[in-house]
C-alpha cells in the first residue's frame, strides 16, 4: 500500500473522533438522565413520567437530525457540468489560461450560470475537471465539489451543503432544546445536591436536600454539559438563521459570489420568506422534521436578477441589469438570460479571499475549504 494512501485511511479513520466524542456525550447524557435522575432521584411519578416523555422526543428528534446530517452524501454537479471528451482533452493540451476560458466557454453557454469568478472566468475545477454551478465549491476534505457548499463541519465528519443544509440547521436547534430541557429540568435537583446532606438514605435528610449517592455526580455533570453546549450553539444557530434569511451560505458571507455586474452578497436573496422556502420547502409541516424539502435541484438558483428581492433596496441594481430584463413584472426564465451574462468579459475586480479560509463557528473551529478562483 502506497505512504499516502496509508495516510489518507488514517485521516479519514482519524476524523470519525469528533463525532465518537459526540455520540459519547449523548449515550452518557442519556444515561445520566433517565437512570440516575428519573428514575433513581425524582421523587414523584408523575414527574418522572412528563420529564421522560418530553426528554425522548427531543432526544430522537435530535439523534434523527445529527444522523442524517452525517449520512446524508454532499450533492455534486451531474455529468453535464463535465466537459466532453474532445473539450477534455483539448483543455489538457492548452498551455495558455485565454485558450482554455475559451474552451469553457463554449462548453459553459448551454448550462445555466450566473456567477463567474473574481476576474470573470468561467469557474472551473481542475480537481474534479468539472465546470462549477452556481454555488458550488471544492472541498478539499471532502475532496469533491460540493453543490452549494456552506461549510465542511469535523462535528458531523461531512460537508454541509445543498443535500444537507435543512438537517444541520434542525440539528443544531434539537440540540439546543435537548440541552436546554435538560438544564431546565435537572436546574433543582442540581441546587438540592449543592446543599446535599452527608447521610446515604433520603428518609434522614431534610426535605430540601438529597443524600449523598452516585447520582450526584452524574446530575452535576449533565447540568454544566447541557449549560456549556447550549451557550456554544446558540450562536452558531443564530448565525446560521441569519444566513438562511439572507439566502447566503457561509462561504458567500465571506465573499460574495460574482455576478455580471460584480460581487453582489444579495445575489440569491428573494425576500425573507421566499429565502426559507429555499432551504425548508413550501410546506410548512414538513419545515421542523429533518426529511429533504429544500427547493431546487441544487445547480441553477433563482437569482436577484430575474427575482427582485423586494426587501432589498433596489439602488443596487444597476441599469445594466435593468437592460438585460424586462423588469420585476415580468421575470425571464433562467435559460433565456443565462447565455447574456456568459456573453459578457468583463472583468471585475475582488478581494482573493481564496484558499483555506477558517472560520470559528461559536466556540468551535471549523475549517472552510474553499478553492482557487483568480
Ligand atoms: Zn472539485
Ligand atoms: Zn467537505
């Protein structure tokens, strides 16, 4: 077996560990939970029985989520965002950058792409040798391009994308309402171990005190553990709702995609409610269960362009684009202006922003790989 073959089984047995520590975590929380409080300290019932039914539809809802956010397989571009043979090879064979932006032009002017990179060109992956759709970036722990890539997160070993995004977004909400539940309802029982008496049995202790047994330290545990995890969630979620009602993903917050008229971190925003709908569908029974509804196909998204946000001030949009439409009344389908905006070489001037840009998501480091677009 090769070195770096050897290597990357290693890195890939390697990045399994954030989410055994996980996983770890919440069989121990569930054990703390039922056995040592429910079932060993809570008195009453009554009692036992509400907080048992509440903390296990959390607790599914929130293993549901974090399981399909793992499992579900980022979405790559389908083989018609490849070039054909004869443009492959022809490609290989070209020296020069010009000869080759013209071979992925003439490919790219029958598939529908809005955005371009920072000077224009055609976004091409030399990695995957693939023309790359809207939204879409290379992730180079994934090693594949990622259909509307937000971010790869080592806590769910997988790239959270357009196959995704809803999961990790209902994920990270189930994990705070399992953790809020949980301090919630652990919060008495923790100050009662704090004022604990030192006897064994609970007949011998005042009413407001527990005796002194194993599951005082289980229960003090599981108070801090949910406390800790709630306050570095809560930002992260929040961050995350803020882009979905933007229509950003992480990567775009960092650099606005590249539009005919230049950067525009609005690009693919249509108006709050419209934005959800992208990631959580249009029926809104099915917005809090973690099964797929976001809309699209993940390739093309419609774009301020032909969809005229109407919570975003219009000064933006500048009478070039006006020129391109018929105007907000009247949108034109998106293979109908595609073929205008790939027509147009000029050339725009951006931050490179480029490679291995890190971003901190709350308390936790996550790494965004995003690829060479200069
Ligand atoms: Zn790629
Ligand atoms: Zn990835």
């Amino acid at each position: 077996m090769a070195p770096s073959h050897v290597l990357r089984c290693c890195q890939r047995v390697l990045a399994w560990i954030p989410v055994i520590f996980i996983a770890l975590v919440v069989c121990w929380s569930y054990y703390a939970y039922v056995v040592e409080l429910c079932v060993f300290t809570i008195p009453n019932t009554g009692e036992q029985i509400v907080y048992l039914i509440i903390f296990h539809l959390s607790f599914i809802m929130f293993v549901w989520s974090y399981w399909k956010t793992i499992f579900t397989k980022p979405a790559n571009p389908s083989k018609e965002f490849c070039l054909p043979k004869a443009d492959k090879e022809q490609y290989e064979k070209e020296e020069r950058p010009e000869s080759q932006q013209e071979i992925l032009k003439r490919v790219a002017k029958d598939l529908p792409l809005y955005t371009r990179t920072g000077t224009g060109a055609i976004r091409y992956c030399d990695r995957c040798q693939v023309i790359k759709p809207d939204r879409c970036h290379h992730c180079s722990a994934c090693d594949m391009c990622v259909l509307k890539m937000d971010h790869h997160c080592p806590w769910v070993n997988n790239c959270v994308g357009f196959s995704n995004y809803k999961y990790f977004i209902l994920f990270l909400a189930y994990s705070m309402v399992y953790c809020v539940f949980i301090a919630a309802t652990v919060l008495q029982y923790f100050i009662k171990f704090w004022t604990l008496c030192r006897r064994k049995s609970a007949e011998n202790c005042p009413k407001n005190q527990l005796p002194d047994t194993h599951a005082k330290f289980h229960v003090l545990f599981l108070f801090f553990v949910a406390a800790m995890f709630f306050i570095s969630i809560l930002s992260l979620f929040s961050y995350h709702l803020w882009l979905v009602g933007k229509n950003r993903s992480t990567i775009e917050a960092f650099r606005a995609p590249v539009f005919r008229n230049g950067p525009d971190k609005n690009g693919f925003s249509l108006g709050f409610s419209k934005n959800i709908a992208q990631v959580f569908g249009d029926q809104k029974k099915f917005w809090l269960l973690p099964v797929y509804t976001s809309l699209g196909d993940g390739h093309t998204f419609p774009t301020r362009l032909v969809n005229i946000d109407p919570e975003q001030p219009t000064v933006d949009l500048q009478p070039s684009i006006k020129s391109t439409i018929d105007g907000p009344a009247n949108p034109r389908p998106l293979s109908e202006s595609q073929n205008r905006l790939l027509g147009n070489d000029q050339h725009y001037a951006e931050d490179n922003l480029d490679r291995d840009a890190i971003k901190t998501e709350g308390d936790q480091t996550v790494t965004v790989t995003m690829e060479s677009e200069s």
